[in-house]
C-alpha cells in the first residue's frame, strides 16, 4: 500500500507491506540508522522480532506481525489507552494503515 511517511529527509510517498512499514518504525525509532535497528536490544518491544524484516528466526508469521503492530500501538503509542488508539490520526505513521485494518477487522469479527 502506498503511505506518506516521515523519514530522515521529510514526508515521502512509499509503497509499505505490514513488514516494510515496521522496519521503516525500527529506523524512525533508531534516529535512521540500519545498525541500530539490527542491534536493538528492546526486546520487551512488540515489533522486536519483526524488526529485521522477518521474525522467521522465531517461526512468526503475518498474523503475528499484525497482531504486534496492533499491540505496539495501542499499547506503546497510546500508553494502553483504548480510546486514544481507535482515534489515531497519526497518518505519517508507517504503522497507520495496518493499525488501522487491525480496528476494522476486529469490529467485524466483534459484530459478525
């Protein structure tokens, strides 16, 4: 899906799979650099394992992925606070989209 982010030089318009928009978050929250990213050392973060890309070194697949982008922004983002997450506008946000389909998914599952 194509997304406006904030990188290292402004806004810019990217094509972003669930596991490029978290890395794209690793290196926003690793000040742009690559080395950080592959060596952080947070691992109580949510998109942790993700962070290289994969998370195959841990057998997780895409609906983990979600799963943890969904948790990383309600939880890390929005200090837990449900209302605030569901209200997000945070659109720069690589993460955004896919927050955002998580909530979709989950109100249809609730109501169906």
């Amino acid at each position: 899906m194509k997304q406006k982010i904030i990188t290292k030089r402004g806004e810019k318009t990217v094509n972003l799979s669930p596991r490029r928009a978290i890395r794209r978050n690793c290196q926003m929250c690793s000040d742009y650099l690559w080395e950080e990213v592959e060596s952080c050392q947070t691992v109580e973060c949510e998109l942790h394992a993700f962070r290289s890309g994969s998370g195959s070194e841990k057998n997780l697949n895409s609906e983990e992925r979600m799963k943890a982008i969904q948790r990383y922004c309600r939880d890390r983002c929005c200090g837990g606070d449900e209302k605030q997450y569901r209200s997000c506008d945070m659109e720069t946000c690589p993460l955004f989209i896919y927050r955002q389909r998580n909530i979709q998914n989950n109100e249809t599952d609730k109501s169906g």
